[in-house]
C-alpha cells in the first residue's frame, strides 16, 4: 500500500491524497461505509458503487468470525469474491465488538474471552488469531487488536489498558511477519492509537505507534461518549506525532459536522454506522441540513430529497413518498433513506477533498457547517 499527499490547506492542517491498494485507489479524504457482516444494511453493492459511489467498505472481523465463519469466506476466496465487491476492503480487528460486550468477556494478556452474542458460546480473540482471522477474511487493511477503554476511565485504567494495545499490537506486528496473504494481493496493517481522554497518554501511544512504521495509523477510542470538542482535542493532539507522510483513519466518527472539524485537523478517513442507522430510523443529512422525514411537513412536499446531490435515489423520490413508506412501515423506506445518506457523506468528504486542492476548504467548511446543523 503507498499514500501520495497531493495538496495540503494552508489555513488548517487539512490534506488530499491517494491511497493505492490491491483492489484500487482510494481519493483522501474519504468516508468508508459500514458492511459489518459482509453487507451495507438495505444497500445493494451496485447501489454502493453506482450511487453511494463508495471506494472502500468496512467488514468486522468478530461478526465474521461468527458467521459465516472462515472456512466459508475461504472456500469463497475472500470477502471480495463471497460478497462481489471488487474495490479495497478495511476489516475492524473486533476490539470495539470486545468492548461493546463488557459484561459477556474477560480480558487477559493472552487475549479477550468472550461470549458470542449469537449463541452463547464461548471464544478467544488474541492478538496472533485475530490477524489469522483478517487475512483469511481477505481485507486490503487489517486492523491490530486493541483493547477500548470506556469513557470516562480514570488515568490508572487508561494508562494500563493503552500498555496492553502496545504490546498487542507487538504481537500483530510479529504475526503480520510469520504469515503471508492467502489471495494474492498484499494486505497492511494499522496500528490504534488509545489513552482515553488524558493528553501525556495519547501522546505516548502516538508515538509508540508511529515508531512501528506500519502503512497507515488509526486513532480509536473517541466518539465513545466523550465532549465532542474533547474529541478534537486528542485528535489534534494525537496528529501531531502520527506520521504525516501515513494516512490517519479516525474510528467510528461521526456526523457531517465531526467529519470537516476532523479532516480540519489532518484526518484521512473516517467510519461511522451513523448515516443508515440514522437514515433507517427517518433523519437524513442534507446539502441543506437535517431532515426528520416523519415529521408531518413533509407529508405534502413533492420535492426530491435533495436536488443537491448528485445521487439518482435522491433525485428520483419525493420527500412525501418517503415519508409515505416510513409511516407505512415499507422497507424501500429504509433502503431510499440509507442510500441517500451515504451518498450524501460521500459527496461531502469529495466536495472537502476539491476545496483542499483548490486552497479555500477553510472558508468552505466555515460556511458550510451552518447549514449541515440546522434543523429543517
């Protein structure tokens, strides 16, 4: 994997570039839907590539662990052959999964037991079985296990756990070295910077992280309850010590909002299950602001969802049809909403990326953040 850095801004630290991989190009910034187990909730892969126009998708490494399971996705080829998608592919090591489950794990220096949420059954993620498990899923990018504090975590807490995702990410890096990929492209691997919310820590992790030399680095363990402007903070922070010349990949963030603050601070791309969870519970992001389509205004607007977006769901359907199906309990409703949002997150971290080469993405993104807040 190689990262050009094409245009940086000069009234903030924001940067344009182009991650190469195996399965394609990815044009930084960039927004990476989320297919958890193999599938983007109510979007087709050609819907994906046609109308989202997705570069890259996220799979989990615990829910396919779970099922289908790795001797399915081998016998397939890889996730690119079981689910038909031929673009770059990131796979999240299962540390947020691990941390979401706190009261069906254990955590050790061997690695994290844990209870299927499926089943009941038990099992064992280590650092070691975990890369095994991505490179048998077949990602472009394989996450290092990690483990997630909660916040808020006490600085004991924070400084423990942030030493345990060193020297798991020791083990990853090894393991990355011992193995080989199974279908003929190379896979990289990102390190997770963590150390909750305490600056000295997320410093040191940074650092440690970046002294690893690995393709590309992550920044986790925010958008986990936190302030947003905390959030910020240890981005901003933690920037600082990461390698300019890697692509930085903030976790699990955010609304549109949280993604041009963070492009603003130097991030490259960013994940969130916002937009269709969002969208399948009625609230669309608009090149206009947010919309409940609910709400009974709508029930008589005729308009397309947005005429702003260059998105062919978004221009073919009215707001009072999808208000329609939502109210009518339709699944379209579900679909057309997911659709529209993240083709509207895609448009918008494409819009940042051409304002940065440009050279005014900062009076850009002051205007725009208004707008992307307001209720409508």
């Amino acid at each position: 994997m190689t990262f050009d850095l094409q245009a940086t801004d000069s009234a903030s630290s924001a940067r344009a570039g182009v991650i190469t991989t195996g399965h394609g190009d990815i044009q930084t910034p960039i927004f990476m839907p989320v297919g958890t187990v193999g599938s983007v909730k109510a979007v087709t892969q050609k819907q994906l590539k046609d109308e989202v126009k997705a570069q890259i998708i996220l799979g989990n490494t615990y829910h396919l662990y779970l099922r289908p399971g790795t001797s399915i996705l081998e016998q397939a080829g890889g996730l690119h052959k079981f689910n038909n998608w031929d673009r770059p592919i990131l796979t999240d090591s299962g540390g947020y999964q691990v941390f979401s489950l706190a009261a069906n794990r254990k955590i050790k220096e061997e690695g994290v037991v844990f209870q299927s949420h499926i089943d009941g059954s038990r099992h064992l993620f280590t650092p070691e079985n975990v890369i095994d498990t991505q490179r048998s899923i077949g990602a472009d990018i394989i996450m290092a296990f990690d483990e997630c504090p909660p916040y808020p975590s006490d600085y004991g807490y924070a400084h423990k756990s942030m030493h345990l995702t060193h020297r798991w990410l020791s083990r990853c890096v090894d393991r990355m070295k011992e193995t080989s990929p199974k279908y003929g492209y190379e896979q990289s691997l990102f390190p997770i910077v963590q150390g909750s919310t305490f600056k000295d820590l997320r410093q040191a992790s940074a650092e440690y992280i970046a002294s690893m030399g690995c393709d590309g680095n992550a920044i986790g363990g925010l958008s986990v309850g936190e302030p947003e402007e905390m959030m910020y903070e240890m981005c901003a922070h933690c920037c600082e010590f990461l390698p300019a010349d890697k692509p930085r990949y903030l976790m699990g963030v955010g609304t549109p909002w949280n993604i041009l603050n963070n492009i603003a601070l130097g991030i490259d791309m960013f994940d969130c299950v916002m937009p269709t969870r969002n969208g399948r519970n009625g609230m669309l992001f608009t090149t206009k602001g947010v919309i409940n389509i609910k709400n009974k205004k709508w029930a008589d607007d005729f308009s397309v969802i947005d005429d702003g977006l260059d998105c062919e769901t978004s221009q073919y359907y009215s707001k009072a049809y999808l208000r329609h199906l939502f109210v009518a309990g339709e699944f379209l409703g579900l679909s057309i909403a997911s659709i529209h949002n993240l083709a509207f997150y895609l448009h918008l971290v494409k819009q940042a990326r051409e304002h940065i080469i440009a050279g005014d993405f900062t009076s850009w993104k002051n205007e725009m953040l208004p707008i992307l807040k307001q209720r409508l």
